[in-house]
C-alpha cells in the first residue's frame, strides 16, 4: 500500500504520505483523456460519473469532491493505490537501460478505468492525436452523456453502454470522429446485443482477451492492449506506439524490427510487468524527444 492514513476534511480526502505518485506522471502518460490540468496546476477529471479534483501539496494528495465511501468504494482501486510501486520499479530497474527511464517517471501509476470508456476511448485514438482524442471523446460526452456541475462549471460523464446505443452514425460523425464513427457504432451495438461482454472477455488470460478485443471493429493489437492495460488489470500488455517504438529501437533493438516482435520481445522481456515497462518508456521517449 503507497500511503499511509487518510483524513476526512469539508468535501474533501486528504492522503497523508502518498508515495510514487506525481499528478503530471499520472495524468499525461498517455492512458486516459479525461483529466485537465488547470491554472493553478490541480487536475480535474470525469471518472465513474464523478468529477473530482486532485492536487498534490508536499507528501500528500488531496482528493476534492468525493466523500470518504467513494474514495475507499472507488478510487483508492482506481489510482491503484494499493500496489507498492517501490517493489514494481525496484524489479524493473534490475534491468540498467530501463532504470533510468524508471527514475525519470517515478510518479507513474497504472488507472483502473472504466472498460467500456476505455475501450471507445481508444478506438477513436488510432491514428489520432491526444488533443483531438480528448475533444473528440468531450463530444461524445457532452452529447449523449449525463451533465455534472462541479464549481459552477459543466461537466459530461462518458455515455453509458445504453445512452450511447442511441447514437446514430450521423451523430457520431457530428463529434468529429471522422472514419472512426462506423466502428464506434459497430462496437457498441455488438455490445448492446450480448454478442461480445466486455466482463467476459476481461475474465479471459491475457493472450485470449487480446484476440478477442481484436474482434471489435477498429481495434487492432496495439488498441487491444491499451484496453487490456489501463481497464482490464493485464499488466503483460505492452502498446506499441510511436513513442514506444522509438524507445524499444533506440534501447534495446535494432531499427528495422516490426511492431509484432517489439511486442514479443517486450513481452518476453519484462513479463507480467511489461505494461509498467511500457509506461515508464512512453513517458521517458516522450519528454525526452527521442528520435530514431
């Protein structure tokens, strides 16, 4: 467990001593699209039908609008709060090409997000960037999902499975979504009839839930293990991105090596922590510009 105690203060949980967790690691790792860092360098997110804010003060994390069910219900899974990180990072620093990319997002945490969110989420970021990802999924929301007022400002939780069957193709596309639109719609309705359960496949080992995520239109390997790693608990995923193709060659493989054995080699290579690799390389190539 990363913290030590909580308290209950007006609204608001307060953290005491949290460990491994920097707001900026967290939220701009490239596993969620939710989450804005304001003026006063607070993050706001829409999470579960919630919006909280965040803001790291010294050793401690102080959560704003949720109430200390939640936190223990929700949220403490969610930040992934019970994994001791120091053990993840001290396994995978034994690897010296790795430790410095470790050390550098010390603050990295995993989410545990919402599968079917994440799964329409990260259809719509192939072959897309992360502003317009987030524009386009803010679309989606503030179109077909609940209005939450948080500060008098308005918020949209992500549709639910039900609230997004509703949507024609048309009003997809009108999200700007583009290409993405016919898939999203054909994963939704497959979900909506039970052809395909989302529970059900989170349930399969890792190589299976990887094959069968890929049955959903738009979802190839790399988008079924961004599902699979930041929903679905399958740390052995590892998304080969960009970024983390860049890393992988610049690191560890030589320049002409498919994105297929990248993944093997990943995954051979760091195991049931491949995914924790992945974020700490990701972050690291990203900050850093690495090219190749």
């Amino acid at each position: 467990m990363d913290f030590q105690y909580v308290d209950k203060l007006n609204g608001k949980i307060v953290v005491k001593n949290i460990k491994n967790f920097e707001p900026y690691h967290v939220f701009d790792c490239g596993q969620c699209f939710r989450w804005t860092q304001e003026s006063n360098g607070n993050y706001i997110g829409v999470a579960y039908g919630k919006v909280i804010e965040i803001e790291k003060k010294g050793e401690d994390l102080i959560i704003y609008n949720i109430t200390e069910k939640e936190f223990k219900d929700i949220w403490v899974e969610y930040f992934d709060l019970y994994r001791d990180y120091d053990t993840v990072k001290e396994m995978l620093k034994k690897d010296e090409i790795l430790k410095k990319s470790v050390e550098f997002g010390k603050g990295i945490r995993i989410l545990k997000q919402e599968p079917f969110e994440i799964t329409i989420s990260f259809i719509i970021s192939a072959n897309n960037r992360i502003p317009m990802i987030k524009k386009e999924i803010n679309r989606i929301s503030e179109k077909f999902g609940k209005e939450i007022e948080y500060k008098g400002n308005k918020y949209y939780a992500f549709p639910t499975l039900e609230e997004l069957s509703k949507a024609s193709l048309e009003e997809l596309e009108s999200c700007g979504v583009g290409f993405r639109a016919k898939y999203i719609k054909d994963t939704v309705s497959k979900l909506y009839k039970k052809e395909f359960n989302l529970k059900e496949i989170k349930s399969l080992n890792d190589d299976e839930c990887h094959k069968m995520l890929q049955k959903f239109s738009g979802v190839g390997p790399k988008v079924a293990d961004c599902i699979m790693l930041f929903s679905m608990e399958k740390y052995s995923a590892f998304p080969v991105d960009v970024w983390v193709k860049r890393a992988m060659k610049y690191f560890y493989l030589a320049p002409d090596v498919s994105l297929v054995k990248i993944r093997e080699f990943a995954r051979n290579k760091f195991s049931e922590l491949s995914g924790f690799a992945q974020q700490y390389l990701f972050f690291y190539a990203r900050e850093n510009k690495i090219d190749i």
